[in-house]
C-alpha cells in the first residue's frame, strides 16, 4: 500500500541517504574492507528506495509527482522544490541502478585514500540526483556546480598518468559554460522574483515577461552552451576522451551513465521546456551539429588505438543521436532520446566496467597488447560481446529501440537527417566488432595474456545486472516507454500550438 508521508518525502531520502552515508564514513576507522561494504550497503539501500519510484508512479499523468515545495531561503526567494516526471525519473533510477555496481567494479582496484574515494562516490551520488529532481533554478544550479568537485577529484586523485591534466580540463570546460546558464536563471529571477521552474514556465508562456522577446535569444543560448559542453556536443567535445581515459573505472561509468545525460536532460527540460519559439529557430544548426557528432565520433572512435578512447568517442557519436531526437521535435523523436539516454548509460557504463576489469590484469588500455582472449577468459569474452551487440543496436537488445525510435523522428522532421544519423548506426557497428575482433579473436600474441584469469564472482556481480537490464529494456520497452511517453507529450505541446499558428497564418 502506498503511503502520502512516504510519497512526500521519497525524493529527500532517494536524493540524501547517499550524502549521509558519506557523513557516517567520515566517522569510520580506516579498515578498507569495512569501508567497502559500508559503500555498498548505503548505495544499495538507496537503489532499492529510488524504485519506489517508478513502483508507484502514475503512468498516465503527464505532471510533476512526488512533488514537495517548501521555502527554504525567504530572499533570495528561494524553494525547497523537488518533483519528477516521466523524463526525470528513470534517470533518477538509472543512476541509483549505476552507484553498486561502481562500488563492486571499484573493490580491488582501490588501494590508496579509499575512504575518500567511497565518499566521494556517494555525495556524486547525491549530486546527480539531485540535478533530475530539482524543479527550483537555484537548486537545480547548486546541485549541477556540486556534481563537478567529486567528479574532479575523482579523476584527479585516482586516474591514471595525466589524471591532474584531465581534471582541471573537465573542470574548467564544465564551470566556465555553466557561467551561462547562472547569468540566464539570474536573469529570469530579475524579472520574476522566483527561481521555481513550473511558475518561470507558467510566466513565459502567458507572456509575463517584461522584454522578452529581445532577451529570449540569449537566454537559450546561455542554457544550451552549460548543456551543449556537458553532452558533449560537436566541437565543444574534447575534454570527454581525456576524462575518460584518465578516469578511474567508476569515474569512466559514472560520467559516461549519468553526468553526460544531464546536458540532454537540460536541454529537454529548459531548453525546451522554457524556450520553445528559440529551440524551433535554433533547431536547424543544432541538428547539424548533432550529425556532425555522430558521424564525426564514429569515424574518429574506429581509429582509436585505445579501448577506453574508443569507448569514450562512441559516446560522442550516440549522444548525438539523442540531441537528433530532442530536437525532431517528434514524438517518436523525444521519447527515443530519452531511451537512448538510459540504454546508453547501461551499455557504455558496462563497456567501462569490462574495459577497467582488463586494466586491473594488464594495466593497458592499448589494442594491440591483446588478442585471443576468448581462449583464457571464456566467461569475459562473452559478457564483451553481449554488451557490444546492445550498443550496436542489435534488435531485442536495448540500443535498438532508442536508435528506432530517434530515427524514425528524425525522418519524420527532415528525411536527411534521418538518412544521415543512419550511417552514425553502421559505422558503431563497424568500430565496436572491429574492436572486439582485435581483442578476443585469433592466437594470444602475447605470452602474459595466456594465464590471465577469468571474472571472479565479484565481477560477475557487477556485470550480470547490466546485461540483464540490456536485455529486458530491449524486449519490454514499454516498461519504460509508458512513464515517458505521457511528459514527452506535454513537452511538445507548446510546439503543437507553435505548428497550428503557422498553419494559421
């Protein structure tokens, strides 16, 4: 039986018990093995609260549930307002899905500060949460500036070779486009008195907005150039390779899960959500750009000598395919991005996990160290092929709905740009079983790689998740596409009424 108290305060624990078992660690002695499974335990509860989530989530509203709204700073007029919709809480899900399977893939190969870096883990946690929950601009600015300190230092700390290079890349590329975004919410609170998203939206499509139309253009550009460095769109990209390859695996899967997919999620949200005559005027160059990323990352990912940069520039070319979506301006068009976001998160997540298991035997990210796996590692090789037959979009697998359902609005809004977001499908088929040829197939060139071991039961922990969540989200797609299917609705509504007005005219 559902609960109204639970209800009212579900996205305060989904969003907090991370952060406080952060705290409680702190207070911990520094025995490693306890503090592993304290991680464990905290992002495991959270996972398990988050599911109350969609449990309970009433599939046919297109509004905001969940919600709670109290004041919190009286001035600056600032609210306490959390709520999601269709849109926002699968990626709460997804998120909470990723954190334990961080913690186990992170068991061994953790060997120094690893209370900071449990702690660092849980409050990126609670950051990323709380990015898909806020419904006040503040907030949802707070918790968006949050997610960059774990992150940083994540990578920072526990990365490879050029780890302080990569972070302050990450960090700065990230912070000085979020500038943007903080002088467009400064803007509207000028305007409004509030920072609450719903009463800004309510305001805007009433026009009561003093000078609006002169300053809309520039408001959804700041928006956009935070989001569009966050995705990363083409040519504001090229902090993602260097993140990645010097991130530690449960930097690599957290940022290519969930960090990335709040610029998608901003752009759905705010972007259009707050800006729909600029998003449908702006549409045409955006678009452009997103097939330049998919084509261009493609190409450049199929002559990667690294897995990791690889895996890393694949990302660039499938989120492009969700900014494709999102701005089709199409039903089939947005809630295939929206499954792309958490198909991507699943498979990619798990391709960093399989890249960082054989980083912890070889401690080399290079091709050309590998080959013939398949014979010593039997189990891997096949968990390997799996999860690349999902991101290559293979039918009953999770990366073919999502690129389905994207391309089809594609074609429907222009048929080029659903011809040319095609090819971005074959060319990831072409680098990723190239890859996986190279890796796992024809004789073991290399004496050492003859006796590495096989998953243990740890790694297969981590890993049977995804591949079971890769396989249902592929064969029951409406388990998923139910609960978005009713908010992308209501986000296309002001486009309807834009489409009716010119038809008017």
């Amino acid at each position: 039986m559902n609960s109204p108290t639970l209800d009212s305060a579900i996205l305060t624990l989904v969003t907090f018990i991370p952060m406080a078992g952060a705290l409680l660690l702190l207070l911990f002695p520094r025995r490693d093995r306890d503090i592993r499974i304290f991680a464990l335990v905290v992002s495991v509860l959270t996972f398990g609260v988050s599911l109350h989530l969609p449990v309970y989530f009433e599939r046919a509203r297109a509004g905001f549930q969940y919600e709670i709204n109290t004041p919190w700073i009286p001035t600056p007029n600032i609210h306490y307002h959390m709520g999601v919709d269709g849109i926002s809480m699968w990626l709460v899900v997804l998120t909470t899905f990723l954190t334990p399977l961080c913690v186990l893939i992170s068991w061994k190969s953790i060997h120094e500060r690893v209370k900071e870096f449990f702690i660092l883990l849980l409050i990126m946690e609670t950051a990323l949460i709380g990015v898909f929950v806020s419904l006040d601009l503040f907030l949802f600015y707070f918790f968006w500036e949050a997610t960059l300190i774990p992150m940083a230092l994540l990578i920072g700390i526990y990365g490879h070779e050029r780890r302080v290079y990569a972070a302050i890349k990450f960090f700065m590329f990230t912070m000085i486009a979020s500038v943007f975004m903080l002088a467009a919410i400064l803007w509207l609170y000028a305007k409004l008195g509030t920072f609450d998203f719903v009463a800004i939206q309510t305001a805007i499509r009433n026009g009561q907005v003093d000078g609006w139309v002169g300053a809309a253009p520039w408001l959804f550009l700041g928006f956009f150039v935070a989001f569009a460095v966050k995705v990363p769109l083409f040519p504001v990209h090229t902090w993602l390779p260097d993140a990645h390859v010097e991130a530690p695996t449960a930097g690599s899967v957290l940022l290519a899960g969930v960090l990335l997919k709040m610029g998608t999620y901003g752009m759905l949200r705010f972007n259009l959500g707050l800006f729909p005559d600029q998003s449908r005027s702006n549409a045409p160059w955006i678009v452009t750009l997103a097939l330049i990323g998919i084509i261009y990352g493609a190409l450049v990912a199929m002559v990667q000598p690294n897995m990791k940069k690889l895996i890393a520039y694949s990302s660039i070319s499938h989120l492009g395919f969700v900014v494709l979506g999102i701005f089709s301006f199409t039903q089939a068009g947005l809630d295939g991005a929206m499954f792309v976001m958490l198909a991507h998160g699943v498979s990619t997540g798990a391709l960093f996990m399989l890249a960082g298991i054989l980083h912890e035997r070889r401690h080399t990210f290079e091709i050309t160290e590998f080959g013939g796996l398949a014979t010593p590692m039997p189990v891997y090789a096949t968990f390997f092929s799996f999860i690349v037959l999902a991101s290559v979009g293979l039918p009953l697998l999770n990366g073919f709905v999502g690129e389905f359902l994207v391309l089809s609005g594609a074609f429907r809004a222009r048929e080029v740009y659903g011809i040319l977001g095609a090819t971005g499908v074959i060319w990831s088929a072409c680098y990723l079983l190239w890859m996986y040829q190279r890796v796992f197939f024809g004789k073991v060139t290399h004496d050492v790689n003859r006796t590495l071991p096989d998953l243990d039961m740890r790694e297969r922990l981590a890993l049977w998740p995804t591949a079971v969540a890769a396989l249902v989200m592929g064969v029951a797609p409406l388990l998923w596409l139910n609960a978005i299917d009713p908010a992308v609705q209501n986000a296309l509504a002001p486009f309807a009424q834009l489409a009716s007005k010119v038809v008017g005219q």
